[in-house]
C-alpha cells in the first residue's frame, strides 16, 4: 500500500458528508432493516400476540372477551374436550423420545454406507432420498402402507402367518405407526449428516486407534463418535425440532383418529382454531403456547450452546 | 477410514455386502416403490384383487395422462412453482444482506440480532398461526398466492440468515480490509467482493427452499383454500378426494406432487448435501 493511497483512504473518511463519515457504522443497519423489520413483522410480533390471543375467548371474527387465563384452566381441568390435551401432551412426550432414534439408526446406515464400492454414490443418493419427499406424499405413501386389505405391511406379515392389523385404525399403535413413517426421512436426514462427518474423521487417529488394539464398538465409542459431535448436534437439534414440528403426517394419515388418539400439539391446536371443531381462537392460542414453552427449553439450549461456541471462536 | 475398508477384507465378507446393499435399498425404499408399481397398473387390478403381481396391463401413460389432463393437478402444481420461485429469490435475497451485515460488522447488538433470528427460526408454527391468518386476511391476501410469499420469506430468511452469516463468518476477511484500505465503499464491497464469493451458499440455499417450500404444508392449509391459490401438497387431498379409492391414480398423482424437489435434488445434489451438512463438520 503506497503513501499516497492511504491519503486518499483519509480523505475519503475525513470529509465528505455525514454518511461517508460514518459508513461503517451506518451499513449494517442499512443491511439489516428489510430482513429485519419483515421478520419482526411476521414470526416475532406473532408470538407476543398469540401469548395476548390466548387470554381472550375469540371465535376469529366477532369481537373478542377478555377471559384472563380460563384458556389455560380449561385445557387443565380438560373441560371442552374429554382428555385431549392431555392425549396430545402424552403423544408429544412419545413423539420426542421415539423421534431421537432417527439418530443412532442414521449413524448406524451411515456406517454401512461409508465404503469404496462401485456405484456407492448412487446409494447414498437412494438412501437419503426420503427425505426430499414432502411429508404429505410420505404420509399418503404410509397410509397405504399400513391398509390393512392390500398393504404391503399386512402382504407381509401375512406371509409368516400372522393375522392382518390395522395399524392407524387402532388406538394402540397409530402413534407409533405415524412415527415410524416420520423417521424414515428423518433417518436419512442423520445419515447423511453422519456421512459427511465420517468423511472428515482424521485418519490419523483412526490408525493410531487400530495401534492401540481398539476395533468394533470400542473404535467407535472412543474414537469415532467424538470427532462426530458436531454432526451429532445438528442431528439433534432437527430431530427435535422436526417431532415437535409434527403436523402434516398425523393430519394426512388420521386426522387425529381413531377418537383422537393420535394428536398431538401442533394437531390439536390446528383442529380447535381452524377445523370443524371449531374456530376457538382462544383456545387454540394457548395450547400453541404450551407447545412454544415446551420448544423454548430446547431453544434457549440450543442458542446457549451456539453462544460458547461463538465466544470460544473469538 | 471407518469402519475399515471392505476391500482389505475377506472376499466372502466383500461378496457378502455386495449382495447386501441393494437388499437393503430394496428394504428401504419398498413403501415408494410398492406406490410406483401402483401407479401404472389398470383399474381392473385393483378390482381383482391382483395388489401385488405383475401388472396385467401397463397403463402407466393413461394413469399420469389422467392426472393431468382431468384433474387441477396442473394447476396445483403451477400455483406451486409461482409460490416457490419468488419465495426462494426474496428469502435468499433478504439473508445475503443479513448475513452479510452480521457476518462482517462487529456491533454491540449483533449477536442479539443473530439469535432473534436463529430462535425465530426454531418457534413451532401454531404459535403464528392466529396472528398470521389474521394478518393476512387484514391484508386481504388470504387465499392468495401472495400472502403465502410474503410470510414464507419472512420466516425462511431465519434460517438463511443463520445459513449466510456462518458462510460469511467463515470467507477470509483481509479481503474485506483491503477493499476499505482502497476506499471502496461499503454497498460496493458487498456487490462486488462478498457476493461473488457467496456463490456456493447462494446455490445450496436456492435448492434447500425450494424443497422446504415445495413441501410446506402446513401455511398452504392455513392461508389458501381452493385450486386458485393452493400449492400442491395442499391439494393432493381435494385430488385424492376426487379419485377416492381409484389407487392407481392417487398413487400417480402423489409421484407427480413429489417429483419437482427429487429433481432438484440429483440435478443440485452436491450444493443439496452442502448446505443440509454446512456445520456438521468443524
């Protein structure tokens, strides 16, 4: 860099207008205000509305009666609808737990994948290709799945002898019926996840592993899995997201049936303020309340660690 | 490499898993592809009972010819690329420039500002439910493809946002340095220095929304009703309600409403894989 650039430079930011003066002060807002101010506008605001919506009993378009927190007691004492926001609450809690066996599972395919064979790009492509799939059509693809005169799952069962079940139409396994079609793309999501971080493990000390006689679960546990903590978070936290988010599956494959046995949340609300039950936007708000409490534990976890994160990187 | 090469084993274990891995796709994919076989067999099959044997016929043209010559499939699937593409542009636009406001300024707020987008990011949609409908029908955009935009943007430019700001975080920054050295000016440096080099992250974003978008469901359900406005996801059901226990059409149709992001996604694989693993490895 010359002398007489660096001149320049300061006469640049010495005179000129206020602007000039204070550019780098001043353009990032600049940058920031159309993301910003539309993001404020739709997901932001919304929230503190739906906490104001939930106090109200509103039907959406006449006007609304200030009811303090009878939203909330009603859904405890379960007032208006037998148990089912407790069902729903129950379901979740399944939802959650079941949801995180997306990851050992994609680990474990990811595993069987990472090998040097011909043509094992387009398997890895085939695999993971669920997950491209809306969840409407994996919905219609499970249902279909599931029916008990010509579904594939009774074709085969049959075979071995055992007697045609009617997966979603019992009370008993429609839950586990629906996650089980939520976790094939959400496998394939953590595969994926798990492969592009097996390809950065160090070799190095994959070898010195080997040197020191560990192979098998033993590799895996101490050598292995370590190094894939950073995938493992991300897998983590969109598995989460992706049980609590769940909507589309249930409204696709049962409605909620049979008798509401498999709501959940985000179903359940969807049902109160904008289906046949009802428009009870009231109601509706609050349990979408109780679902955004249950997320934000997860949130605040989330943004703590990504907050050491960042201070660990300055 | 792990687990260990299959080539440095025996050649049983090798033929053994050569002879695994297309049972196991088979295992994988056999709910699509049992949808697949569906759609190209004729009525008669489904009368007959003949579910899962060879086609009598094939019929897989007239199957697809009907979907979209007798029902709003076109339509829906229509409404749904005049959703998708604007959506994509205007979130991928919004996030280059708050990514790059983030990425590259240090302020006292920023990281705040980064987390309001990352939390907003994570919120379960029923929250916004209420608000936003009413919003729109304040608006007078509900049941339109607009409104439907407009919001989609708005939230996605979350996680592009959050995509952006690590990418810029992550370019060399006396690159920047030098350019102020030389006295361009700041919009300048973005337009000509950073957004070239966002390349990559501009492609992976454009393809991830495109999915996530295609496959919304929930906001189409929400905010549009009717042939005029709903994406195809939403009116897959108003089809199948039309072809009620017509399998092998629904199963047609279904592929059709699925195909568009499977496209996308062995034509932009590489930038598809990138942007869903961008983190995934330090």
């Amino acid at each position: 860099m010359s002398e007489s650039s660096l001149q320049d430079v300061r006469a640049v930011n010495g005179g000129g207008s206020w602007f000039h003066r204070n550019q780098i002060a001043v353009t990032p807002w600049l940058f920031l205000a159309p993301g910003v101010l539309f993001f404020i506008f739709y997901v932001i605001s919304p929230i503190f509305q739906s906490f104001n919506v939930s106090l109200y009993d509103w039907d959406g378009l006449g006007e609304a009666e200030y009811i303090g927190l009878q939203n909330y007691q009603d859904l405890y004492w379960e007032f208006v609808d037998r148990d089912a926001f407790f069902v729903s609450l129950k379901n979740n809690v399944i939802w959650l737990f079941l949801y995180l066996l997306a990851i050992p599972v994609g680990l474990m395919i990811a595993l069987f994948l990472n090998q040097n064979v011909w043509g094992i790009r387009l398997y890895k492509s085939l695999f993971f290709f669920p997950f491209v799939i809306s969840q409407v059509v994996v919905g219609l693809v499970f249902t279909w799945f599931y029916d008990p005169t010509f579904g594939l799952l009774n074709t085969i069962i049959g075979w071995v002898g055992l007697g045609p079940i009617n997966v979603l139409g019992d009370e008993r396994f429609v839950t586990y019926g629906i996650i089980a079609a939520g976790l094939w793309p959400q496998t394939a999501y953590c595969m994926i996840l798990y492969l592009t971080g097996l390809n950065a493990v160090d070799p190095e000390q994959v070898e010195a592993g080997r040197l020191d006689g560990a192979k098998g679960w033993k590799m895996l546990w101490h050598v292995i899995i370590p190094q894939l903590k950073p995938a493992t978070f991300i897998a983590f936290v969109v598995t989460i997201i992706g049980a609590l988010r769940s909507f589309d599956l249930i409204s696709i494959m049962t409605q909620g049936g049979p008798f509401g046995s498999s709501r959940v949340l985000a179903f359940y609300m969807f049902e109160v303020a904008l289906s046949e039950y009802g428009f009870r936007m009231g109601y509706g708000a609050a349990i979408a309340v109780v679902l955004f409490l249950i997320m934000l534990c997860f949130i605040a976890y989330f943004l703590w660690s990504m907050w050491k994160e960042e201070k660990g990187a300055r | 490499m792990f687990p260990r090469p299959i080539e440095s084993t025996a050649r049983t274990t090798q033929v053994a898993y050569k002879t695994l891995l297309p049972i196991a796709l088979l295992m994988w994919l056999a709910p699509l592809l049992a949808v697949a076989v569906f759609s190209v067999k004729p009525d008669a099959d489904f009368t007959t009972g003949n579910y899962w044997g060879v086609p009598s016929t094939f019929e897989g043209l007239t199957n697809y010819g009907k979907v979209f010559l007798e029902s709003d499939m076109p339509r829906y699937l229509l409404n749904s690329v005049f959703i998708t593409v604007p959506t994509v542009i205007g979130a991928v636009a919004l996030s280059s420039m708050t990514g790059f406001a983030l990425g590259i300024y240090k302020f006292r707020a920023n990281l705040w500002i980064f987390f309001m987008f990352v939390a907003g990011n994570f919120v379960p949609f029923q929250i916004l439910m209420v608000p936003v409908r009413d919003l729109t029908l304040d608006m007078g955009l509900y049941n339109t493809k607009t409104g439907l935009v407009l919001f989609h943007i708005a939230f996605q430019t979350g996680f592009c946002t959050l995509f952006m700001r690590n990418f810029i975080r992550a370019l060399p920054f006396p690159l920047i340095e030098a350019a102020r050295v030389e006295g361009v000016a700041e919009w300048r440096i973005f337009w000509f220095v950073v957004l070239p080099l966002m390349k990559p992250a501009l492609a992976a974003l454009s393809v991830l929304i495109f999915t996530f978008i295609w496959n919304d469901y929930f906001w189409a359900v929400v905010l549009t009703q009717g042939p005029e406005s709903q994406p195809v996801t939403a009116g897959i059901t108003s089809f199948n309600a039309q072809f009620r226990a017509a399998y092998h059409l629904m199963s047609a149709g279904s592929i059709v409403a699925a195909l568009p992001p499977v496209l996308m996604f062995f034509l932009m694989q590489r930038h598809f894989i990138a942007g869903l693993t961008l983190g995934a490895v330090k």
